[in-house]
C-alpha cells in the first residue's frame, strides 16, 4: 500500500512514535559533581573522628602513630597495586619514588613555606623547579632525537652514535673532576651541566619573593590549606616526572629485567639524596614542619582508593588488564603497550610521592635508609598478600602487615619469625592474595536504557 502522506507531516509522526526527544547532555563538570558527591561528605566524616583519636583519653600516642602509618602504607600499596597488580608490572623501586615525594616536598616546606604560610613562595620554587628541569629535559631530548636521525644515513649509525656521545660525556666529566674552577672552555658538557642548576637559582630568587607578595594578599585561613596542598602535589608531581624517566628507557623490558631496572633507580635515588648537601646528606633532612593530620591523611586514602578504582574500571584499565595478560595479544590488537606501561608508573608514583609528602609531614625527618631495598620489598609483599587487582584487598592487606609487626613486639627475637610464618600460611592457603581479583564491593554496571524493553 502507498503511503500518501506529506513527506514533512510522515517525517514528524516517525519521529514522534519513539517518544520525546532526547534531553541534551549534561556538562561535563556536571557529570562530574554527580558521580563524585559522596567524596566531600566522607572526608568530612573524617574531623569528628580525628577529634576523637587526639583525644587521649581514648587513643595514646601509640595506637595513633600506627592509625596513621596504616594510611601512609594503603596509600603506596593500593598506588602499586596500579603497577604490577592491575598493569602486570614487576616494580621494585616504589620507595624511591616515596623518596623523591619527601624530600621534594619537605625541603621547600622547611626553606620557604614560613611554617606552611607563605604558599606562593613555595609555588614558586617548584616553578622554578619545573622550568630548569624542562631545560635539561630539552637539552636532552635534542641530543636523543639526533641520534635517531642519524639512521636515515646508515641503520648502525644511532648505535655508534650513542656509544660515541657516552665516551665524550664520561670523558668530559672525568676531565673537569680533576680541575678547579674555571673549568676550560673546552668541557662542553660540564658547563651545559651548570646551567640548569644557575637557571633554577635565577628564577628562584625572582620567583619566591613575587610569590611571598602574593602570599601577603591571600586570606590568613587560607594560606595553610593553600601551601598543603602545593606541597603534596609538588611532592606527587616530581614523583611522577621521576616515574616518567625511569618508565620510558626501561619499561620495554619484562619480568626480572624489569625488576632488577626498578630496583637500581630507587637505589640511584637514595645514593644521590646520601650526597646531596641540600637534602642533609647521609644525616637526612631534620626540622621539617611538622602538618599531616588524620584528616589530610585519610582524605587522601580515599581520594587515591577512588582515583585507582576509576581508573581500574575505565577503558585505560581494561587496556592496563590486556598488557598483563598478555603483552603480545594486546600490541597485536592494537594497544601501545610501552605507553599504557608509562602511563601506569606515572600514575603510581605520583600517589607514592604524595604519600612520601604526607610522611615526611608527619615525621618532621627523614632519612635515606628509609627508602631502601626492604622498604620496597614490604610493599611488594602487600601487593602480593592483597591479591593481583584487587583494590579492596589491597587496603586490608597494609592494614593488617601494618597493625600485625606491632603487636608482635612483644614477642622480641620471635616477632620476625612469626611474621614470616604468617605470610607463609598467607601463601599456602590463599596463594591468590586475601581476595584475590576480586573486590568486597563489587562494581555495578550501569543498565543501558531501554535495555530490559528491548530483551522483552
């Protein structure tokens, strides 16, 4: 039968028989706002409860260093769980990125934050920070992208280039080590080696005394929270720069190789803070101000535990979980493996430099055997006693490794024993971590509209 209609009267009743139309999307922001409202009324949960933890009638001194140090842990382990739980990687250099998180934010809160009420001059230093280190950064990158260009000539070039530049580099080194300043003309190297140090003390000083003018301006409730807040993404920022430069050379290696790697770059890390006289040297870094409460520190907990979460269940995680399955199937489907690597150790470091922030704030000192060997190996084991990808397990595994060495002390010589006799039963009975991939809230998916309509 022929449909007589008028084409425009036929086209706005087709329409109208799916119903009205569609409402336009919200702003992201929105969006935004709405799947994050309960974020703000947990942390706020969070201050009757420190009130009642500095109560000494209820919790000693103690109980609450412990309270505490369980939230610094939750916070590096669920970081690393991104790492080699959720992404497949085998990390052992987690410490140092809490290293350069501590120091990073506990120097300039000692030289310039004026007992956390300057925040300008703090921003200031670590722009000073970020323009300098961006000037070697480039330096750097010239000379790398050079070196590849040198394959349009010949495909070996890039090689005896590369090997070429190290012999002139440790040449040049060598050479000016056993001369006093002047340094001849001749030592390429080691005068372009002073210039980020002399850039970042020239913008220093023109940056730290405009943001301490700034900081005059600033209401006096808000200058503590401000300059808080700059140090622990000052600490996780330079974190995550660390994460990126150890991610990007290293992060085409598997397995042990990659282990081993990790391992020697928080070791680098710790030999370079030993001999840096700024950082206090093997001495470590004393009289830092002293700011973390257990509002700061749990607020934090859960923004890191809401932000892996995400992050876990989104389509970059659903990539993450593809590399660690296998790293083959997933560059064959089209995946950049080496990037989604990168993108996973940038993500955790950043949250193991605000956590270094964080302890560095509660501790008042630091030292550089803090962030040794075994201290990363305590969060691989927590990593690996919580199960592979699960976040859930992730925070109640740094709580109970945390909470159990305590209460073992009273045990003396056999406290380590036992410790290790748990974990050992741990490993036995759940070989596949506390929960294994799964989580104690599992995520529920969102029903597409119309779906159960469509089925019927």
């Amino acid at each position: 039968m022929t449909d007589t209609r008028d084409p425009a009267t036929a086209n706005t009743a087709d329409a109208s028989d799916f119903g009205p139309p569609p409402a336009p999307p919200d702003r992201a922001w929105v969006v935004t706002l709405r799947s994050n409202w309960m974020l703000p009324l947990a942390i706020a949960a969070l201050i009757p409860l420190q009130m009642l933890l500095t109560d000494r009638d209820y919790v000693d001194r103690y109980t609450l260093r412990i309270i505490m140090l369980i939230g610094i842990n939750v916070i590096l382990a669920v970081s690393l769980q991104l790492i080699n739980g959720i992404s497949g990687q085998f990390s052992l250099g987690h410490a140092g990125f809490m290293a350069v998180g501590a120091y990073l934010a506990g120097f300039p809160a000692r030289q310039y934050s004026a007992e956390f009420s300057d925040p300008g001059a703090v921003l200031g230093y670590y722009l000073a920070l970020l323009v300098a280190t961006a000037a070697g950064a480039a330096v750097f990158w010239g000379v790398s992208f050079a070196v590849r260009k040198t394959a349009r000539l010949h495909p070996a070039l890039p090689l005896a280039t590369l090997g070429a530049f190290v012999v002139w580099l440790l040449a040049d080194l060598a050479i000016a080590a056993r001369h006093t300043a002047p340094l001849p003309p001749y030592l390429l190297w080691s005068h372009a080696a002073e210039l980020p140090p002399l850039l970042f003390d020239r913008l220093r000083d023109f940056l730290i005394p405009a943001g301490t003018s700034v900081s005059s301006v600033l209401p006096g409730f808000l200058r503590f929270p401000l300059c808080f807040l700059i140090l622990l993404a000052g600490g996780g920022l330079c974190a995550a720069v660390a994460g990126l430069v150890v991610g990007l050379p290293t992060l085409r290696l598997r397995g042990d190789y990659l282990a081993i790697a990790t391992l020697g770059f928080a070791e680098i890390i710790r030999i370079v803070i030993i001999n840096s006289k700024p950082a206090g040297g093997a001495l470590g870094l004393l009289d830092v101000p002293t700011a973390t409460t257990f509002t700061w520190l749990y607020g934090t907990v859960i923004v890191t535990t809401v932000v892996i979460w995400r992050v876990a269940h989104s389509s970059t995680g659903r990539a993450f979980k593809a590399v660690r399955e296998d790293e083959v199937a997933a560059a064959a489907t089209g995946i950049d493996t080496t990037q989604y690597k990168v993108l996973a150790f940038v993500i955790g470091a950043f949250f193991a430099g605000v956590a270094g922030a964080l302890a560095i704030h509660f501790e008042g000192s630091v030292y550089p055997n803090s962030f040794g060997f075994m201290r990363s190996v305590e969060l691989v084991v927590i990593v690996v006693v919580a199960g592979r990808g699960s976040i859930t397990g992730t925070v109640l595994a740094a709580a109970v490794l945390t909470w159990l060495p305590e209460q073992l002390r009273g045990f003396q010589e056999w406290r380590l024993v036992i410790y290790a006799a748990v974990l050992i039963a741990l490993m036995l009975l759940r070989p596949d971590g506390i929960l294994g991939t799964r989580e104690l809230w599992p995520r529920r998916r969102r029903r597409v509209a119309g779906a159960t309509a469509a089925a019927a």
